[in-house]
C-alpha cells in the first residue's frame, strides 16, 4: 500500500518539477524574454516554439482562462480524491492519478502565474502542448487501462479465451 501511494506521489511531484522547469527553459529562450522563435529538434518533425495557450486542451475554449482555472481546481481536488480512496491499492491507479493531478497542477500554476499555460512541443498538423499535458494524457490512458482491461478485484489484466463452438459430425442427429 505505501509503495503504491509513493509512486503515485513521485509521479505527481515529477509532473509538476519537469513540466514547470520545461516551461521556465522556454520562457528564457523562445518564450517572450527569449532571443528565438522556434527551436528546432528533428527537422519537419519536431520543434519547440512558444504558444500562449488561454484555452484548454488542444487550445478549445481560447480566452476562457478565469473559467478554467475553477474547472481545473475542482478536477484536481476531485481527482486527489478519488487518488486518496482508490489509489492506495493497486499501483497502476496511483502512477496514472499521480500523473493527472501533477499535470493538472502543473497547467494551473500556469494560468495563475501568467494568465495562460505556455505550450511548446510542437508536431506538424497537431496542436501544440507541453510536458503537463503529455502527463495527463498518460494518466487517463493508465487510468482507462486499469478500469476496462483489469479485474478490479485481482488487478491482474482480464484475458478472454477465444470461443470455440463445438461442431457435430456429419450425419449425427442425436
């Protein structure tokens, strides 16, 4: 049970720690204090470049911070929450409500600090996001994982075998 609960509160606190310096890191250099636009990483694959970013995920909702920033508190007292009730017993829970609430965390400090969540991970033909994001992403697929492909009991993966219908021979009526 501690081991469980220890690795949910590492991966919350790493969210947080990685994401906020990922964010100070370019702010200093691509950000608006920065000397560049655009950074770039593997060409026509990935860059970093600074986005302000007042909407939610995927930049829905622009400039609806003050709404969002009270949606983004009561997701996260909800999600410690249900991290406090269901996470100290089994692993994978708490790694995946760690993740979530550390990146929640990690995008509110954000909005309060500058009004917005800086956003610079940047592949073409999709939107661009940061290490907060990349973490709740994470945790909703570990999440979803162990609720739909777990036994909540055993919390050992459920494996269906395949149906096998059982054929009759030829020419049996019995």
């Amino acid at each position: 049970m501690r081991a469980s609960l220890a690795l949910g509160a590492l991966a919350f606190g790493l969210a947080v720690v990685l994401d906020q310096i990922s964010k100070w890191i370019v702010l200093e250099t691509i950000g608006p204090d920065g000397s560049r636009d655009v950074v770039t990483i593997i060409p026509s694959v990935l860059q970093f470049k600074f986005v302000r970013n007042t909407g939610s995920a995927f930049g829905m909702f622009q400039g609806n911070s003050d709404i969002l920033k009270v949606l983004a508190i009561v997701a996260v007292v909800g999600l410690f929450g249900y991290y406090v009730r269901s996470a100290r017993h089994d692993w994978i829970v708490s790694l995946a409500l760690g993740l979530q609430v550390g990146g929640a965390l990690g995008n509110i400090i954000d909005r309060f600090r500058h009004g917005y969540v800086v956003d610079f991970i940047d592949f073409p033909r999709f939107p661009t996001f940061n290490i907060a994001d990349s973490a709740i992403t994470v945790g909703v697929f570990l999440l979803m994982y162990a609720v739909l492909f777990r036994d909540p009991q055993t919390r050992e993966p459920v494996v269906q075998a395949p149906v096998v219908e059982a054929r009759q021979p030829a020419g049996d009526d019995a």
